[in-house]
C-alpha cells in the first residue's frame, strides 16, 4: 500500500537530473557537444554552419536536454513537439555517422562530469539515454 499524498512514506519523492543538477551541465553538455562536432570530418558537414556556443544548433540542444531531464520546457514552448526521429530523417544517419556522434557526445559527458563534479547515479543515467537515443536515431 502506498501512503496517501501528503502522509508519511518510505519511499522519497521522485526528483529529476534537473532538479538535481540545475541548468548548468545541460548548457555545458549541449555547448561542447557541438564543439567537438564543429571539429570532427566524419559528420560536420550534415550540420549548420555555425556551432558556436550562441548558435541556434546549440541553443535547441540545450532547450531540449534541459526539458527532457525535467527542466521548463522552452524548447516544446518555441517549436513544438520534440518528434526527434521525424527530425533526424532528412539526415543519413547511418552506424558510422551514430558512433561519431555518440563519441562526441560521451567526450562532452566527461567534460561535464569532472567540471560539474557529476556522481556516478547522473554520469550513468545521462550516457544510457545519449547511447540508446542515438542509436534509436539511425534511419539508414
Ligand atoms: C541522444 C541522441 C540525440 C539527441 C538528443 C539529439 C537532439 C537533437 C536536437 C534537439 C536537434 C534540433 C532539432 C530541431 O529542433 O530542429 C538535433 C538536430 C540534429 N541532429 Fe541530433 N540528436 C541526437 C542524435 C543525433 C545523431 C546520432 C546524429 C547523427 C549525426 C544527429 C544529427 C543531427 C543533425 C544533423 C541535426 C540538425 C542540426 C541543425 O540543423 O541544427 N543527432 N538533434
């Protein structure tokens, strides 16, 4: 049985990374992410031209990591619906395109977890949702 609102329980409320963690690793994740993508030949070219920290490119990312790990939802608020496979398919994201992307991703993980001294629960939660989105991401 589980107790009634507001009533005692042994079980804490859930949180999120968000509330956790504040806004700040998600900027940082979403800024160095596209750091490493702007420098990386494998991919570049599927992406905008401008990847620097103020870009539009950067700005999503971040609205939409902040939101999915329970942040304010400025990113549905500005475009909607996130339907991340839908946006992805005009872009030939194949295993290989997945694997650089995802080595960007999990190089940028790092970066933020030693500069925003991430424990291990958030370091591993953040790398399983980077590693099963990208892959669910491939449509080629
Ligand atoms: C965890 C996995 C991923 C997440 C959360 C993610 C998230 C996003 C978001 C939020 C956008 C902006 C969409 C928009 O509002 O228009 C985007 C764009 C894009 N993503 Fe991903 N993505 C992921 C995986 C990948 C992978 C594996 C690739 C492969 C190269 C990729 C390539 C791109 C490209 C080319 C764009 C367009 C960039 C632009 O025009 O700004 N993404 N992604």
């Amino acid at each position: 049985m589980h107790a009634p609102d507001g009533l005692a329980s042994n079980t804490p409320p859930a949180t999120t990374l968000f509330e956790r963690l504040g806004p700040a690793p998600f900027a940082r994740l979403a800024a160095e992410l596209y750091r490493g993508i702007d420098r990386d030949a494998r991919i570049r070219s599927m992406f905008p031209e401008d990847l620097g920290p103020e870009s539009e490119a950067v700005r999503d990312m971040r609205e939409f990591l902040t939101q999915f790990f329970g942040g304010p939802a400025e990113y549905s608020m500005r475009k909607g619906h996130p339907r991340l496979r839908a946006r992805h398919m005009r872009f030939p994201i194949d295993q290989s395109a997945r694997d650089a992307w995802l080595e960007n991703a999990l190089a940028a993980l790092a970066m933020v977890v030693r500069e925003h001294a991430l424990d291990e629960l958030a370091r591993r939660e953040i790398e399983t949702y980077l590693v099963r989105t990208s892959q669910f991401m491939m449509n080629r």
